[in-house]
C-alpha cells in the first residue's frame, strides 16, 4: 500500500501547493481589497464568488467527465496562475476584479476534479487511504498558507504575485508527473461516487428523500450552513486583524487549527460517537461549537488556538453522531450520495453567506463581534435540536457499519 501512496507522490505535492497557493490568494482578497473597496463590497464580491461556483459546479462536473481529471485540473490550475500574474500589474479596481474573476475559474474544478481523480485512482480495498492522503495533503496547504500570511502581507503586491505565481506553477508541472487515470470515477458506483454526481441530478428528488430522514437530516443542513458561515465570517475577518493588529505568527497559524484538530481527532471522537448515546454527543458538540466560536473572536492570542481547537473538535463531535444517526434511519440506503450531495450543497451555501455577512458587520462593530454574532446561527441549531428531540429518541450505531462521512474542510474550496 505504502508503494501505491508514493507512486502518487508528484499528485501529493500537488495538492500541497496549490492548496498553498491558491488558499494564500484567497486570504489575501480580503486585507488587499480593503485598500481600495469599503469592507463591505469585499464580503460581497467574496460572497458572489462562491454563489458564482456554485452555479458552475453542473458543467463543471459534465467537463471533468468528458475530458478527464488531470487534464482540467492543468487547466484549473493554469486558470489560477492567471489570478496570480494579476498582481504583477500592481493593485487597482481593475486587476483586483480580474484576480476574483480568474480565482472562480480555479477553484471551480479543484475539489470535484481532486475527489474524482482519488477515487478513480484508488485501490478498491484501501479508497479510505487515499481520501485521507488527499485530506491531510490539502491540510498540510492550507496550514502553510495561513502561517505564511503575516510575513506575505509585508511585501509589496508585485512579490505577492511573484511568490503566488512559482507555487502555483511548480504545482501545474507536478501533474503533468501525476499518473493518468485509468477509468472513470463513476465505473465504481461508491456512496462517494454518488455524492460527486448529485449536482447534476434532480435536486427535488434528493429533498424528498431527505425529509423522509428527519430531524437527523435537517439537523445536518441547519448544522452545515451555520458551521460554513461561520468559518467563513473567520477566514474573511482573522486576515484583516492580523494586517489592522501586525499579529505575525500566532493568528496566521491559528487560522489552521480547525483542520488540524479533525486530522488529530478524527479516531477519538469516532470512538466516542460508537460508544455514547448520539443525542447526548449532538447536545453536548454543538453547545461547545456555539460557545467556543463566540470566545474565539475575543481572543487573539494563544487562546484563539485553544478556543479554535475546541469549536471544531464540538461541531465534528456533532456531524459525526448526525451522520450516523442519518445513517440509521435510512433503511433502503439508496440515497447515501444523494444526501451527502445535499449536505455539502447547504455547505456551499453557508461559504457564500459567510463573507456577505462578515463585510458588512466588520465596519460597524469590529472583528470581535463579527466572530461572536457568526456563531449565532450555530445557537439557533442548537436552539431548535432541543425542540426536535422531545419525541425522537436516538439509538446507538457503530460509525463501522457506516458510510464514510464527506469531508467537510474548514477553509475555502
């Protein structure tokens, strides 16, 4: 197995760099626009974007199928060196729209592109391997990406285009090392497979079949869109307060310490949602999602990283013991990637709303508040899971005999 990963080193590093590159120029827009647009037109032109993937996310899918994986992800990546060489012009309205227009282009084919390749490419009996090597690769990019803001946002815009542009480069000529896919990704009909193909179905039909899994399913979706919002309102506002503040160091690595506390307690809290009865986990999690998500904006200092660490250790604690619960309750099981295609497109949702929010609230009451009141939402989830659960009792469901949850990255993709 261990040869088979390092066959694929090259897609690895891939992944690393762009990850790298690309989550760099993302947290970038929002301390860059500032000098040129009130905040709040950046939250929205952040926000637009994501709306925008959305949107494309149907043709994109029908693109990566008709002309392969790595060959769009060359272009994807190609599309997002464009976004870099932008700054090379220097910062004006006008390279500031053409960097946003060029980075809808290079993210919209980067996650669907990556999670299809993976799984085309994965062995059979060790797919779970290589979803979490494309997990931990991406991690290990976007950490890089956020310790490096403080020390990128001292150098003039034209370095930042210089730096942006070799990471993003070196990461287009390793896939041209990466090996080719040898089959479509819908020739194995996984729960993942499906999910990558719900956008391009009838969106209708997914719904139906959520509400036929209630309160588990509208539990998810209240709890994706208000945990992406959320972390969006975060990755919109943290930048801006390290520039505001000159917070070198701690704050850009505390940016990565949402996914690091996944990647650390991934096992642990699946052993726990095994062991313990859901509605107590579910209970417990997103209480201490909404109260650590409201502490983290008052604190940028070694507690932000503490008080991060804990927020997603609760909302993971949560989703876990809510897909399980789905998962029990859906007896037929024919729908597992149709509902986890909903899943993430309340996700998606939460991602656009996330920056529209933030810009307009930073003006007016600072980034404190604008953390705290991003968490609301995560209250009101909580809020209404109490009044869901008078009469739904929650059984015990090993997370073995289960279908792998989807990944839900705390960062921009």
């Amino acid at each position: 197995m261990l040869k088979t990963l390092k066959h694929y080193l090259p897609f690895w590093i891939f992944m690393i760099l762009f990850k790298f590159g690309a989550g760099l120029h993302y947290t970038l827009m929002a301390p860059l626009g500032e000098r040129i647009f009130p905040i709040w037109i950046i939250g929205f032109l952040a926000g637009g974007c994501s709306l925008i993937q959305l949107f494309f996310d149907v043709p994109a899918g029908h693109l990566l199928d008709r002309y392969g994986y790595l060959r769009m992800l060359k272009i994807t990546t190609v599309t997002f060196l464009f976004a870099a060489v932008c700054f090379l012009f220097g910062l004006t309205q006008l390279t500031y729209f053409l960097t946003l227009f060029f980075s809808i282009f290079g993210w919209l084919f980067f996650s669907s592109g990556i999670n299809a390749y993976v799984l085309s490419q994965a062995p059979k009996e060790h797919t779970g391997k290589f979803m979490s090597m494309r997990d931990v690769s991406g991690s290990i990019g976007i950490v890089l990406a956020s310790a490096s803001l403080p020390f990128i946002l001292l150098l003039s815009v034209q370095w930042m285009g210089i730096v942006l542009s070799l990471l993003l480069f070196v990461a287009w000529i390793l896939l041209w090392f990466s090996p080719k896919e040898t089959q479509s990704v819908h020739t194995e009909q996984t729960g993942e497979t499906r999910h990558l193909s719900i956008k391009r179905h009838v969106f209708a039909n997914s719904m139906r079949a959520m509400k036929k899994l209630n309160p588990a399913s509208t539990m998810l979706l209240l709890t994706g869109v208000a945990s992406a919002l959320f972390y969006a309102a975060i990755w919109f506002v943290i930048p801006l307060v390290i520039v505001a503040q000159q917070r070198a160091g701690l704050l850009g690595i505390g940016l990565g310490i949402f996914d690091f506390a996944v990647v650390v307690l991934g096992f642990f809290l699946g052993t726990l949602a095994d062991k313990m009865n859901k509605r107590t986990l579910v209970f417990f999690g997103l209480l201490l999602f909404a109260v650590t998500g409201v502490l983290v904006g008052f604190h940028f200092d070694v507690l932000f990283l503490l008080f991060g660490f804990l927020a997603t250790t609760g909302e993971e604690m949560a989703m876990l013991s809510l897909w399980s619960w789905l998962h029990m309750l859906d007896r037929e099981h024919a729908n597992d990637g149709a509902i986890a295609g909903v899943v993430s497109l309340f996700d998606d949702l939460g991602w656009a709303l996330g920056p529209m929010f933030a810009g307009v609230l930073y003006g007016f009451i600072g980034p404190s508040w604008t953390i705290a009141i991003a968490a609301i939402p995560i209250f009101v989830a909580w809020i209404i899971y109490q009044f869901m659960m008078r009469n739904h009792p929650v059984h015990t469901v090993s997370l073995k005999d289960i279908p792998r949850k989807p990944h839900r990255p705390r960062h921009k993709t």
